[in-house]
C-alpha cells in the first residue's frame, strides 16, 4: 500500500484545535468546567520506560484538553493484564474507560462484544491489512492499533566477530553451533554466560518464541477452508518441541530457569549485563541496550529469528491496540483520547522516545524518524510478514493449553 504524504503533513495544529474545541464541547455538555471534568481511566501496563511514556501522554492530553486522564498500572506481563480487565468488564464496571489491548486478546473482546466501535478516524492512516485482521469486526472498528511488535533475534556483533563469524545464524542449526562454541569460550571467565536466551516461562510469550522455533510452515496450522480446525501435532511442532527442550537440556546453551522465569524483561536484563551470545526479544529491547548506561551499547545487531531445517524463518506477530469499553461512561471523551493517542504527532514521539513501531504507516517516511531509526524500513517488511497467533474467541483458551503442555515439555 502507498502512503499518502499529503495525509501526513496534514497540519498538527489544525487537529490539535478541532481536538481541543470538541472536548470543549462535551466537557460543556456534561455541564462541567474544568476543576469538575469527568473521571477518565486509562489501563495500561509495559515495561518501566513504557508507563513513564504514558505518564507524559495523559499529562499532555491534561494540558492541551483540560481533561485528566487517570493512568490505570498494570503488570508487564500479557496475561495478567488480560485477567485484571475481564474482570472489570465481565462485571460491566464504568471504569476503565480506555483499554490497551494485546492484539492476542482482539477476538476474545470483540466477540464478547465489549468494545464500543470507534468513530472519526481516518482509517487511510494505518495498515490495511493490521485493521482488517485484527480491529474491524463485522465492519465496525473497534481498535486502533498503537504499536506493532515482531519477534527479534538481538545477536553481540562483537562475539561473533571475534569467534570469526561474519554473518549472524539464518538457521537454527547454525545458531546452535555458534552459541555453543561462544559459549564454552566464554564460560572460563564467566559461568554464567549463556549462548541463548529466550521466553519460556509458562504464559503468552512462551507461545510466540515456539511459533518462531517451528518457522512459517508451522505453530496453528489451519485449515483454509471452514470449519477452520486448528492443527498442532504437525512434524514442524514436533521438531520444534525437540529442539526448545534441547536447547536446555542437551546443548546447554540456555538457562535451566528459562521455563520457570524467563520473561521479556528477564530476557532483556540478562542480554544487557552481557550474559549472552543471543537473546530473543521485540523491538522495544533495541532502545534499552543502546542507553548511554548499557554494557552492550554499539555491540548489538539484530536480524529476524532462524529458520528451521527445512522451513522458513517466522517472525511473530505481535503489538497492542487501543480501544474503549462499551461499559464507559464518558464514550466521546474517551474516543477523543484514543484518536490522540494514535494522532501523528503523538506516534511520532513514541517512536523517537521509546523506538517502537508505530501501528501508523505514514510515519514510516517521516524524514526524522528515518534518520533516528534507520532500519524503521526493514522492521516495516518484518511486521507485514509476521505470523499472526489465530484471531478466534477462545483463543487464550487455546493458548492456555498449549503453554501449559509446552512448559512442561520445557520442564523435561
Ligand atoms: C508482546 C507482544 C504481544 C505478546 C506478548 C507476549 O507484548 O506485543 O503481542 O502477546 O509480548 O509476552
């Protein structure tokens, strides 16, 4: 799809105004000044420099609207965040307003219809392909999405250099080798070096590192055809589970705790200190390890996770959305708030703060935004052939499932 440079200059201070005089406006038809403005909240969770950057947005939106925003914290983890809201919006509560979605709960909330749909967006703004599988449902919106995640291999260029490797792994079995000869290399100083760490602890994130270890061909194949039966015992996975398991187990290259603690952030830290040859992760990793403060800055490089023998290399699709309760009571106020937060000029500073990937696509030819983030073009092609997780209600059933049998796979 093209982008539409006209769309993306569009002045930000003519939308800033019609932004401001529509709060305004229901902020006067809710009979209320200022010091009496409605109560707003926002749920949200992340990573530490995730929730500072929401900080700074609701405190924005305060200043420019007159409209405080209250910041609901959640946990990082992806599961807990989805139990805390269900119950909220099972019950029907006012409160929050405004949700922060992974896009792996999208068909469990539209089917259980808890979404308000959205109005006045310019839809042209954002990747066809994300709002049709992912945020309209029977032709109504219902998501916008934020930021878009692909799931990375981050590799130390400097190891692989000094071992004589020019080029990071493209397969597993070239990984293996590698991992394994840095690591034996580097244990004799360091015991706790480790050749590769990832996410195997027992909840989402364990399912999107295995729809990577079994390549494109594999994970939940379907069925082209209704009713759509989602197959797992295929040869792919089965490979997949051998090698997850052996990883630890076997060739030794990744921590015995990876199946009882290795999370995004568990990940991320590890990497950081300098305690691994590989490390997989999303995107949002690449900002922390470049830090002033960070052990590894200047020595990183990143590239898509391996293929397997045989198959192709498969990122996996992920990212968050934003949306508004159907139980809110404050609606227009609260889409107000959603359009700000997918506006161009807010996108922009997420990405140039925190080096996410926004779910706009005219920001991908924002001249600055290529100067800051040069290969924004190339995470571009990553997130448009990522692997989605299937789209169905019951999906964090499914997943429930399946973490629960892989771990203990892990387990040995
Ligand atoms: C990231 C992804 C999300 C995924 C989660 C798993 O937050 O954006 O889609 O489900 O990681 O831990």
């Amino acid at each position: 799809m093209s982008v539409d440079e006209n769309d993306s200059m569009a002045p930000p201070l003519q939308r800033r105004t019609s932004l401001v005089l529509l709060l305004l406006l229901l902020l006067a038809q809710a009979g209320c000044g200022q010091s009496s403005a409605p109560r707003m909240v926002f749920a949200v969770g992340g990573a530490p420099t995730e929730l500072a950057f929401w900080e700074e947005v609701v405190r924005d939106f305060a200043t420019e609207t007159g409209q405080p925003v209250e910041l609901l914290r959640r946990p990082a983890d992806t599961d807990q965040q989805r139990q805390a809201l269900i119950i909220a919006l099972k019950a029907g509560m006012v409160d929050p307003d405004v949700v922060l979605m992974d896009v792996a709960w999208l068909g469990l909330f539209a089917a259980s219809h808890w979404l308000a749909p959205l109005d006045g967006v310019e839809r042209s703004a954002f990747f066809d392909r994300i709002l049709e599988q992912v945020d309209v449902h029977d032709g109504r919106l219902l998501a916008l999405p934020v930021y878009l995640d692909a799931g990375l291999l981050y590799y130390r260029r400097d190891l692989l250099e000094q071992f004589g490797y020019e080029q990071p792994p493209a397969t597993w079995q070239t990984l293996l080798t590698q991992a394994t000869t840095v690591q034996r290399a580097m244990r004799q100083h360091d015991p706790d070096f480790y050749g590769f760490i990832w996410q195997g602890r027992q909840y989402e994130g364990l399912i999107t590192n295995f729809q990577e270890f079994a390549g494109a061909q594999g994970a939940f194949v379907s069925a082209s055809a209704p009713p759509y039966r989602l197959a797992l015992d295929v040869p792919q996975n089965r490979a997949a589970w051998h090698l997850m398991h052996d990883m630890i187990w076997q060739y030794r290259i990744s921590p015995v705790f990876t199946y009882t603690a290795m999370q995004e952030e568990e990940t991320r830290r590890l990497f950081q200190r300098g305690k691994a040859l590989f490390a997989r992760n999303w995107p949002y990793a690449w900002a922390l390890h470049q830090q002033p403060d960070s052990p590894i800055r200047g020595k990183i490089g990143v590239t898509l996770p391996p293929a397997p023998a045989g198959g192709e290399r498969a990122s996996a699709l992920g990212g968050w959305h934003i949306g508004v309760s159907r139980f809110s009571d404050v609606r227009p106020l609260a889409q107000a708030f959603v359009r700000y937060v997918c506006s161009y000029a807010v996108q922009k500073r997420m990405v140039l703060q925190l080096g996410w990937n926004p779910g706009r696509q005219d920001l991908y030819n924002d001249p600055e935004i290529r100067q800051q983030v040069p290969h924004i073009h190339v995470m571009r092609e990553a997130l448009l052939s990522a692997q989605a997780r299937p789209l169905v209600p019951y999906y964090p059933q499914l997943s429930a499932i399946v973490q629960r049998s892989l771990n203990s796979v892990l387990a040995g």
